[in-house]
C-alpha cells in the first residue's frame, strides 16, 4: 500500500496500480478512453490528464496522463519522494475539456439515432468535461461503414480513434481480421473488405467501444434506450460456464443481453453465443398456452384449468409417473419433479454418455487433490494442457481466459525489466508474439490451435493414452502407457516438462470427445501436477449450462427411463424441458413415448417431443422464472425473472407443484416461493447446503424497500398498456425475489448477487462498472456472487486412475463418426435466435483427405451415413487434419439432432 | 283576527325573508368577491347568475349526506341545527321598522348577546363530535376564539346602552334620532364590528376553519346539507351582525322621509354587509397568537376605555 | 393598521377596472403559438416524418405518457414504429418538445381536446401526425447527422467532407 494525495488530500491505495485506477477505485471520477481494466494503458486519448506535483511546496505542478503514471513515484525517472496529483485542478481540467473538443470536431450529430445514446462512454465524458459547444467551423471527415455479420453494426463516422476495438479484438481476443487503415485523423477501423467477423467474441466490441462505432445488431432490430430495459441479474444458459449476465426486456421481449461483471466467473466478456442467442425467447416456436391432445390427434390451445382437469383425471387415478429432469432447467424445476414423482423415479434427463461423464468429472474433482479454477484464475494459469476439448466451440469464454493464459510466462519478463503490466503497449512490445506453454491435444482441429506450443489430432482413445503418459512422466506412479509411438512419448515428455516448470499449471478437458478414458487421463495429469505443494487445477467442461446441478441430483438418465417405461414400471412420463430426441437415438425415444400412456411435457419452446406429448404445459424461460444454475467450476449461480409475459407461462416448479395437486398428493409440500423450494433442496442433499445462501431471500430489503428491475428514467409507464386499456394495471407482484417489477425501490448498488444494472451518477455506459467494484477490475463489492459446491478434499491422496485404452485400431470399411462442436450451432436454444442461425454452418460430414480419395468424394459432394438404423445424406467436407479412420458430424444442428455420438458408420457415395 | 295574525305574518315574513338573505349572500358574496378581483364570477345560471343559488341549493341537498362511522352520531346531527337556532333566535328582537318586529324585549340587547354565546356551542360540539384531530382543533380554536372576542363584544355596546339608557333596541333606535351613536361611539363600533367578525369567524378571523391548516377545520367531515347549515349559519351570523351594526350604531330604520323606513334599514344593512365581504376580499389571515394577543391586548382595553370615557363623559353631562 | 385599511381600499377600488375575464366559450381566446396544447408530431420540409424515435421524449416526460418503439427503413432512417401519448395523463408540461432534437414533437395551441370516454385520450401515431413542419418549418435533422439515408450518402450532409479513402496512403 502506498500513501497519495489527490487535491492535497491522502489516501491508501496498492501501489502496483497507475494512477488512474487508483483515482477510479478511490470512486473518484476522471475521464478516459482508451484504457479499459481489462486491456490495461496505452496512453493513447490523453483524456485522462491530471496534474503531478513535486510535493508540497510545488505549485506549478505538470500535467501527466493518469494512465500511464504509476502510484509509485519512486519508479519514475527521476522519482519523486511523493505521490501528489491533483484532479481538479483547472489546468488539467481545461486540458481534459480541449481534449474532448478535439475528439468531438469528427463526430457526427448522430446521438438521437446512434444505438450507444444513454448507454455512451463518450457522452458520459463530455458531460463529466463540460464540454457542449463544437467550435470548429469546417467540415467532418466521413467514412463509409462495413457489413460486419449479422451481430455487429458498423457507423465509422463515430470513431474518435481510441483503438480499443482492435485492442480488444487482436490483442485480447485473437482475432486478426479487424485492424487499423489509413493514416492521422483518417483512421479507419474495420476488416480488409465487408464481411463477417470472425472472431466468437466480437459482440463484446459494443461494450468495449467507448462510442457507437459497434452496436448490437440484433439489438438494433427493435431498439429501445437502455434506461427503458427492464433487467434482473441472469446467468447464461448456452454452455456449462455460468457467465453472468444481463438481459433486457422491453414490451414483452427480451430486447438484449449485457454482461454482467462477476470477477471470478466471466468478468467483463460473453461471447457472441451468450450475447447474442437470446432470440429463443421472443420466438414463434414458443409455447404460448397449455397444449391438450384433441380427439383428433393434433395440439390444440387451452386453458390452465381445463388442461388441470383432464391431468387431474388420470394423475390422481394412481398413475405410476415418472419424471424425465433437464440439465437446461434449474435445480428448483428438477427438484420439483423429483418431489412430484418420488426420488427413485427421478431420472436426470441426460443421455447415458453425458451422464456417465458428468458424472466422472464430479467424481475426480470431488475426490482428487486437483481442484478447478475459476474463470477468473483460469487467466493466470501459466502453462495449459487441453485434452480432448475444441474450447472455442464448447467454452467459449474459457478460450478467452486460455488466450490470457498463454501470455502469463512471457509477461513474467516485464517484472524483471520493471515495466507494470498494466502497461499494456511496453508489456505487448516486450513479449510480441512469444507465447507461454499451451498444449492442444483434440480429435480435430481448433481456433486455438495457432497460439499454441504443440497440436496433436487423434482419436479420443490415443489423446487419453497421451495424457496418461503425461501423467506416468510426471510421477512415475502414476500407471504407465506401454506402445506409445516415439513421437507421442516425445511430446508427451516435453508437456510434462513445461506443466513441470509452470508455477500453475492447469489442465483443461471435458465431454465432447464423450470419453470417459480422456478424463481420467487429465486427471491423472492434474493429479500428479499436486506434487510438492503446488496446486494442479484441472478444468472440466460439461455439455449444458446445468449438467453438474442435475447429475449431482440423480444418476439415472434418459436410458435408464426408456427401460423403466419398455419394464412397464411407469405409465405417465413427466418431461421437463427437455426434447428427449437430443438424448438419445430416436427410435429408444419413440418407443418410450409411444409406450407410455401418458407423456406430459413442460417446456418453452415447441419440439419433437413436446409434438408427441399428450398435453404441453407453457415453462417460464431463464427470463422469466428464478432459479440456480450449476456450472462447469461447480458454482452455484442464481438467475431472476426479468419480466411477467403476457401468456399462461409460469415457471415449471410452479407448474409441477400444480401436478401435485392434480395428482391429489396430499403431503406435496407447500411451496410459496422461491426459498421454500431451496429449502427443501438444501435439505434433501447435503451438498446443495448452500443453495438457499448464494442470494438473498425474496424477504431480503435495502432500508425497506425492494430492488427495482427497471431505471429510475424508464419511461412509459402510464402509456404503454394505454391502448388496451387507460387504466394502468397494477405491476406484477413478485414473491419470489427481492426484485419489483416497477422502478420503485432503492435506487443505489445492492449486494453483488443482486446487481441488475451497471449505473451510478454521471456513467450510464457499462463502463459505470468501476463504482461496484472494489478496486477496478477486481471483486465487486461484498464479493462476487455465486459459491462454489464442489471443493477438492483436503488430504485427499486417491490413487491414480487406471484403466489406459488401447490405441486406436481403424475398421475396414467403417469410420469412426466424432462429434464436432459449433459455438453456432449445437446448441440448442441459442441456434433459434435468428442472427446465431445465420451463423450456424448446414448440416455436413467432415472427412480426412485419406477417406475421401478411398471413397472418392471430393468437397460438397454428397456422402451416405448410417446412425442409429437411420441413413442420412450429407454434403462431405475435407477436413486434412481429422484422424485417421474417423469422420465428423456436427453436432445439435437441426436434423442432425439425436444421434450418439461417437459411433461406427459405413459410409457411401 | 288580523291582530292575531299579524304577528305571525311578521315573524314568518322575517324568516323567510332573513332565510332567503343568507342564502342569496352566496351568490352575492362570491360576485362581489370576482368584482374585486377583477372577474364576473357565477353568472351562467339565469340571469346575472342569479339562479346559481338556486342550482347550489339542489347540488347541497341531493348530495349523500354522509355521517362518518367513527363520529358520535347525535352530536354530529345535531350541531349544525344549533348555530342557525341561535342566530335566528337572535333576529326576533331586532325592530326592523318601527312596525315591524317580533319581540319588543326590554332586555332585547342582552338577548342578542346571550344568543351569539349559543352559536360556540355548535362549533365545538361539530368539532368534538367529527372525532376528527383537525375538527378537534377548528373546535378548540373557536372555542377560545369566540369566548375571547365575546368579553369586549358585550363590553362596546355598553357605550351604547349608557347613551341611550335602555336594553331594548326600540329604545335605542328611538334615541338616535338625534345623532346616530356611530360618532359618539365610534370606539365601540370598531370593537363592535371586530367581535363580530370574530363571533361569525368570518375572513380574516376564519382561523377555526382555515383551510390550509385544518383541512376545513370544525367542519371537515361535514357533507350535504349539514355542511350547508354552517354555511347557511355563516351567513346568517354576517346578516345578524350588519343589522345589530345598523339598529345600534347607524340609528336603526332612521332616515329622510322619502324612503319608508324598512327600506332604510335594508339599505344600511346591506352596506354592511358588504363591508364584510370587502373585508375578506383585501385581509390576509392572521396567525392565532395574533389573534388572541389582538384581542386581549387591544381591543379589550380599547372597548374598556371607551366604557370609562363614556360614563365619564354621561356623568359630567349629566 | 393603516395598512389594512389602505389595502381595503385599494381592493375596493378595483370595482372600477375591466375584467380580465375571457368569457370562453363565447369569446374565443387569442392563444400564442408557443401555447402548451394538444400535442402533435411534425414532418420536415422534406414531408417525411420528423420523428427518428430517439426515446427522448419519453424519457423526459414527467408523467410517463408517451410510449414507442423505434424501428428503420431499408435504408437507415428511423422512425416510430408505434408512437402512443396518454392524453388523460399529459400534463402539458412541455418537456417533450424541449427534449425532442429534431423538433417532431411540438405542442400547439389547441386545448379543446375534451371526451367523455378516458380511452379516447389515448392517440396513437396516426393520430398525432401532422401535415408540416409546425414552428419549425427549416430543419431538417437527417440533413445535419452522419448517417446515411435514402437519397442522402455519407458525406452529403451539411458540412461534411466526402467519404475517406481508406486506400490512399496520402498525407
């Protein structure tokens, strides 16, 4: 810590910082563009000048950019015995104010039709400058925008050429096809030439962008002022990370989603699937009413009550029911059907392989010494070993916190030539390309494949022989890996050689490859990184948002209930959201729902199951029920209703508790709300003790009041019903949160786990975010929210995981299919967003050149498979590093759906 | 057969004809008070608007009247009743013309004071019995109010009743023919006429009732008709007083020949009754504690030494 | 003391001025043209629709009573999709039209807006819309901003320079 005085005044703050997020975490406010706390100084803008001053006794003082000065002055040439700023002095302001004069000479009188308006860092300073006058009589220089994808919007002419796009883009993000053009008041930011951009992370250039120059596209379709969103802290459902999020509603639609800083999980970034697949909930397949099979077969619309009767009907006639959970619903939804339908009849709604896996990981984090890092520590891992998983197209925000990683080993050289590392352009000039150790071991090739030491493509069975190699290289006792050719052991040696000498070395894996084998193999390798003190991390990526939540509550899977129905132990099938289809190969499925008597299913969207149910009940989305998520770290998040839509669509816990009354189940408990049913959960499983803590209880008040979802500013209130009826209807009641649904309640920062916007006084863009943190860039106030349920024991010394595959034998006439993941595309909700479906590639089969000249297919040229009894024709796709003896199918795409992968398949022209 | 109806017809004409007064006073009041101020005032209903007393009329007695669940019932009936009572009462001893009277009391002054004491009852019992912290406290004021300025109310017309040697108003009217006590007594026409703006909290002592402080004071919970009463009372309590002012201090019915003398009396009365309507068109409302110390400190040595002077000077005369 | 009498006086005296009374309805009044009435929107002299949905009406009104949805043309323009003001709540405050920056929304004065039924104080777009530019009959914001619409380019509005050349490498 180290003493400064700002305007004469002294504070403590860390003295590894500069001066400008000294100022910021001190609350104090002074303006900037080009730094951001996650992509450090460059001392571009000089918008953040401030006045140094010798000591005391100097009056004159000299102006220096906050950014670029550190809080230590004896690091400076020649240091100073004291760190002495002053903010509001007249000079800097003045220089701040011209600063923005000249920013603004460009820009155009675009603020009434420019998306960033009210939600604009560049506004935001202005104001905070007192600058409103744009003297400068001559013309502005103009540009011509780009088409950038169906997620970004471009306006050039808004630039005030703060570089923090590609700085975010190349440096941060990896991506290379956006850069800088031309030259002086010139500059342009864009692509070479119009066209998608290719980075997963580009949605977060609205955010970074200080002005307009990159907004939301889909946004854009049906625009509306960020202080009339109406938004609740969420969690993000399209993988197994658990990024924390923002969505915005406005007129019954969610509108667009924003991140929400949680400094352990995601930080400041999404990716584009979590930003920009929300359209699921506005879509046309949503389902809107109850659903009742008629006499003539087909769904027909009907009421809540109706459709209770006719369940009542055969629900309380001693049906033997059992229910299908859903790794995409809430621990409270699968709770509630495991209540209805009875513990030992609860089955977990995933396929046996994800069950098995999920299962797996639990397993070894629960047991080994390796424990998982967050997001967060998974930036400062120093050497990455990734088995089996394409993380672009799985996790893609853990691609962005491994591109972070890579970096920490060459950075450790900046210390010793005593540059900060916030000092973004000297630290980048240091390392240039140079990369820390990264290995990718995958089945395919992936995005990351470019920054890192060493790539190796084979089949699940060969990567896991790999990784226990690495492991047996490591400690000896750990079991060894016996016909491993020259070149794997090499590689296998030099990985453990740089885990070996990596401070924290951190190893990645997961289920896509659907190998159990590969999993144990990385945790063997974490295992054995736990030598000597130091801590091995191990990462386990799961297939959904809550796999870990929903395997830690049953074992039996979706399987396992197509034997209980074919046994006859059940005549009623309860599906929770959930399409069965994408569980299991489709003719099991069929069977399961034609055999049962009965199949009632609650869901949100409308899909091959829910056309087979005999009655469909409307489920809330994230976005409109409240609810826990388990991620992939183990961290239990809570997500909150965002708005009341107009339809019968309650949250499904609600509906279950309804069944219960329907099935005349005279002890159902008696669930009011939210911490009722967490209560029961924390009850009924001792892991899920703490569930009923990650949040405050829907009692929990600030000074009285409730925490509003909408903005002080939002607008409208008296006129947007007005044209169904003048007489404005009461606001929704909400009995399960601290959340009104009005923008009554208190108005300041509410604890961390119930943050549902980023705004204080003076900064409406999300740059606003500094005020909630406790030193910017940090930990927000009160700690970040979430915990963690899954802790490696402490003493814990399990022997290491045996069983090492044999290598992979190719069959003649049949390749092995893998499964290949599409960050647009294999999901399931968030491909029902329209601009993800522009994204998402048309079903193919990806083969090696090998099997393609034996079959003689050449690229595009359509290819017979067979998979689960069921034959497809797809367009083939030469993939040159694909292994040998396998082929690739993507996965989740509409049509190509349900199939298990990996499996054998003949394959033909 | 006439001479036993006569006084009926006379009592009866005077009712009705006092009762019409105080409610043609609210058309009056509120066009005298828009003239004042610069504007017309009612006058879309009939001509003048004239018939707007008519249409209050119907709007006051077709409204729901209202008697609040927590108010003590037979008080709150009965209050309003008691300050058009006592204010009619006092009428009957006022000679109007030198024919036209009801009650020739000896004691005719004493009566009319006696009378004015009645009507506090009304205001506090509206108050007391509303249950109401606002009516409780318009009560409370008028309470003190009206007992303060009632002191020196009876205290400047002794001036009078020296001068003229009598209670009774006849007398006293009779005894004017000479001068009118306005000038001899001009002392005890100020302290007169203050204590009976006082006694009727009329603009600017309104304090019982004033309206940005207390709601509307006694009668907050007031509605229909019973709230019409106090209005009516109000009313008539300005009338009451105008023509006291008239028969005591501006010689009654006296004056030139030419105009009959109930005409006189009408006319004086009226003028006065203007006067009060004036009064509230260009007076703020005082503070309370303004009010009080008013009276106590001013008016009452002012009416005392005016009775002092008085006798003084009768004594000296002779 | 004199001072009350002086001020009964002077109140008295006032029997003898004109009244200031306008006798509405039979005497019309002579409104200014920056009267708060009857709220309209407003097309540029262009005769397109002056709106461009920027919300900001909405968010200064003080009572909440306007409520729209932006949404674009194919070629950039904005304009409301809906745009809906709650005459029974309006209080003809006025701070919509100072918000508003391209002078669409403009309050005329027009007061006679009276119903018997609430729902019918509620108008819609097409209610709202005017033939003309109002107050303002010159500006023209499409004219001033940086966007490109039909039948205007980058770099064709006022005090613009031609769209750069990213290519040249010029000084």
């Amino acid at each position: 810590m180290a003493t400064i005085y700002i305007d004469n005044k002294p504070f403590e703050v860390a003295d590894d910082q500069n001066l400008l997020q000294a100022v910021l975490s001190l609350g104090l406010n002074l303006p900037y563009f080009c730094w951001h706390p996650a992509l450090g100084s460059v001392g571009a803008c000089r918008q953040c000048a401030i006045k140094q001053f010798r000591d005391e006794e100097d009056s004159r003082g000299k102006i220096v950019m906050a950014c670029m000065t550190p809080v230590n002055s004896k690091s400076l040439i020649p240091p100073l015995n004291e760190t002495r700023i002053s903010v509001d002095d007249e000079e800097a302001e003045h220089f701040r104010e011209s600063v923005i004069e000249w920013l603004m000479v460009n820009h155009p009188h675009d603020c009434p039709v420019c998306d960033e308006g009210g939600s604009c860092h560049l506004q935001d300073m202005t104001v905070m400058t007192g600058h409103n006058y744009r003297r400068y009589r001559f013309k502005k220089r103009t540009h011509r925008n780009q088409y950038l994808g169906p997620f970004i919007n471009h306006e050039m002419n808004r630039c005030i050429a703060c570089y923090r796009c590609v700085r975010f883009y190349r440096d941060y993000g990896g991506g290379d096809d956006l850069s800088v053009m031309a030259s002086r008041g010139e500059v342009y930011f864009g692509r070479f030439e119009d066209g998608v951009l290719e980075s997963e992370f580009s949605g977060n250039l609205v955010e970074v962008c200080p002005t307009g120059v990159f907004t939301d596209k889909t946004y854009k379709e049906h625009y509306t002022r960020k202080w009339d969103l109406q938004t609740a802290p969420s969690i993000c459902l399209h993988c197994s990370l658990g990024c924390n999020t923002i969505p915005g509603e406005r007129y019954g639609e969610i509108r667009t989603i924003l991140s929400r800083y949680n400094g352990e999980v995601n930080g400041y970034f999404l990716c584009d699937r979590g930003r920009f697949g929300y359209g699921f909930v506005n879509s046309g397949r949503r389902i809107r009413q109850p659903l009742i099979r008629n006499d003539a077969g087909g769904l027909e619309s009907s009421t809540p009550e109706a459709v209770g009767d006719k369940l009542a009907s055969f629900l309380s006639n001693g049906a033997k029911m059992i229910g299908i959970g859903s790794p995409r619903a809430s621990l409270e939804a699968n709770f509630a059907l495991r209540t209805l339908v009875g513990a030992d009849r609860f089955y977990n709604g995933m396929s046996a392989d994800d069950s098995r896996l999920v299962a797996s990981a639990i397993r070894i984090l629960q047991e080994g010494p390796a424990r998982t890092p967050t997001l967060r520590e998974v930036e400062s891992a120093d050497a990455v070993f990734v088995l089996g998983e394409d993380l672009t197209n799985t996790a893609p925000r853990l691609d962005l916190a491994v591109k972070q990683s890579v970096r920490r080993k060459p950075i450790e050289r900046a210390a010793m030539l005593r540059i900060p590392e916030w000092d973004d352009a000297s630290v980048r000039e240091l390392v240039q390309d140079e990369k820390g150790p990264f290995f990718i071991a995958t089945p395919n090739p992936t995005k990351l494949d470019n920054i890192a030491t060493q790539t190796y493509r084979a089949t699940p069975d060969d990567l896991a022989r790999l990784g226990f190699a690495v492991a047996h290289a490591l400690d000896p006792a750990a079991p060894s890996v016996t016909d491993l050719p020259d070149d794997v052991a090499q590689l296998a040696d030099s990985i453990a050689q740089a885990l070996k000498e990596s401070k924290r070395p951190l190893v990645i894996s997961g289920t896509s490859c659907a190998s159990e084998a590969v999993m144990r193999a990385a945790a063997n390798v974490a295992w054995a990184l736990c030598q000597d003190e130091r801590a091995g991390e191990v990462y386990f990526v799961v297939p959904e948002c809550n796999s870990t939540g929903v395997r830690l509550m049953a074992e039996r899977d979706v399987d396992a209930a197509i034997e209980a129905v074919q046994a006859n132990e059940a005549d009623t099938v309860i599906v929770l959201e959930n399409d069965l289809y994408r569980r299991a190969a489709g003719t099991s499925v069929d069977t399961l729902l034609d055999t049962a008597e009965h199949v009632i299913a609650i869901d949100h969207q409308t899909h091959r199951t829910t056309e087979k149910a005999e009655a469909v009940l409307p489920a809330g989305t994230f976005a409109e029920s409240d609810g826990t998520f388990v991620s992939s770290e183990g961290r239990a998040q809570r997500f909150y209703q965002v708005f009341v839509s107009n339809g019968d669509e309650q949250e499904s816990w609600r509906w279950l508790q309804e069944l219960m009354g329907a099935a005349g189940q005279l002890e159902a408990p008696a669930w009011e709300n939210l911490d009722d049913i967490t209560a029961g959960l924390a009850q009924a499983y001792p892991i899920f003790e703490a569930i009923p803590k990650i949040a405050p209880p829907a009692g929990f008040r600030v000074v009285g009041q409730k925490i509003p979802r909408q903005s002080p500013r939002h607008s409208g209130r008296t006129s947007v019903l007005a044209d169904v009826n003048v007489s404005e209807p009461k606001p929704p009641a909400d009995s399960d949160s601290p959340f009104s649904f009005s923008m009554e309640g208190y108005t300041g920062a509410p604890p961390s786990a119930l943050i549902s916007r980023f705004w204080s006084p003076g900064w409406n863009s999300p740059q606003a975010i500094n005020k909630f943190q406790i030193e910017v860039g940090g930990h927000l106030h009160g700690g970040d929210p979430g915990r963690r349920l899954i802790e490696p024991s402490d003493d814990a010394k399990p022997e290491y995981l045996n069983d090492v595959p044999a290598s992979f034998k190719p069959r003649d006439g049949e390749l092995l299919i893998m499964p290949l993941y599409h960050i647009f595309g294999s999901d399931e909700l968030s491909i029902l967003a329209p601009a993800v479906a522009e994204r998402s590639p048309q079903p193919y089969l990806a083969l090696n050149p090998n099997a393609a000249a034996s079959l003689q297919v050449r690229d595009g040229e359509v290819v017979e498979i067979t998979l689960d009894g069921v034959a497809q024709r797809l367009p083939a796709k030469i993939s040159p590093e694909l292994p040998e003896g396998t082929a690739g199918l993507p996965v989740g795409l509409p049509g190509l759906c349900g199939v298990t992968l990996p499996a054998w398949s003949r394959v033909k022209k | 057969m006439i001479q036993s109806i006569h006084p009926l017809i006379i009592t009866i004409g005077i009712l009705f004809v006092v009762v019409n007064t105080a409610a043609l006073l609210i058309w009056l009041e509120r066009r005298l008070l828009a003239l004042w101020q610069d504007r017309y005032g009612p006058n879309r209903v009939g001509p003048f608007g004239l018939l707007q007393v008519l249409a209050d009329m119907i709007k006051i007695f077709t409204k729901e009247d209202w008697v609040p669940p927590f108010a003590d019932k037979p008080v709150f009936i009965l209050a309003p009743a008691v300050i058009v009572v006592a204010v009619l009462m006092s009428f009957a001893v006022i000679p109007f013309s030198p024919d036209i009277w009801v009650v020739d009391l000896n004691i005719g002054l004493l009566f009319f004071l006696a009378m004015s004491s009645m009507g506090v009852y009304s205001v506090v019992l509206a108050g007391w019995a509303s249950n109401n912290k606002y009516s409780l406290l318009g009560g409370m004021r008028a309470a003190a109010q009206m007992l303060s300025y009632e002191v020196f109310m009876g205290l400047s017309l002794m001036g009078v009743v020296m001068m003229a040697g009598s209670f009774n108003l006849r007398e006293i009217v009779e005894t004017q023919k000479g001068m009118w006590f306005f000038i001899p007594q001009i002392f005890g026409l100020v302290v007169f006429m203050v204590a009976g703006i006082a006694e009727t909290h009329r603009l600017p002592f309104d304090l019982p009732e004033a309206e940005s402080e207390l709601v509307a004071g006694y009668h907050s919970e007031y509605s229909g008709m019973k709230f019409g009463m106090f209005f009516v009372g109000e009313y008539l309590g300005v009338t009451l007083i105008s023509a006291f002012i008239t028969t005591l201090f501006f010689g009654g019915w006296l004056g030139p020949s030419f105009l009959p003398p109930i005409v006189w009396f009408i006319l004086k009365t009226f003028v006065f009754i203007c006067f009060f309507i004036l009064l509230r068109a260009s007076l703020p409302r005082p503070r309370y504690d303004q009010l009080m110390a008013y009276g106590w400190k001013v008016m009452l040595p002012l009416a005392l030494a005016n009775l002092i002077v008085t006798g003084g000077i009768i004594l000296a005369i002779g | 003391m004199i001072s009350l009498l002086r001020s009964i006086w002077l109140v008295f005296l006032h029997m003898f001025r004109k009244r200031v009374t306008i006798q509405y309805p039979d005497e019309k009044p002579n409104l200014p043209p920056r009267w708060r009435g009857r709220i309209v929107l407003t097309q540029d002299p262009d005769g397109e629709e002056r709106c461009v949905a920027c919300y900001l009406c909405a968010v200064a009104c003080p009572v909440d009573c306007i409520a729209l949805q932006a949404t674009e043309d194919n070629h950039g323009r904005r304009y409301p999709d809906f745009f809906r003001i709650n005459f029974s709540r309006c209080i003809f405050c006025g701070f919509c039209e100072d918000a508003c920056p391209t002078y669409a929304i403009q309050l005329t004065p027009d007061f006679e807006m009276a119903e018997y039924n609430r729902q019918s104080l509620v108008y819609e777009k097409e209610d709202l819309l005017i033939n003309g530019p109002g107050k303002y009959p010159d500006y023209n914001f499409y004219r001033f901003a940086g966007m490109s619409i039909g039948g205007k380019d980058k770099g064709e509005a006022e005090n613009e320079d031609p769209p750069v050349d990213v290519h040249s490498l010029m000084p």
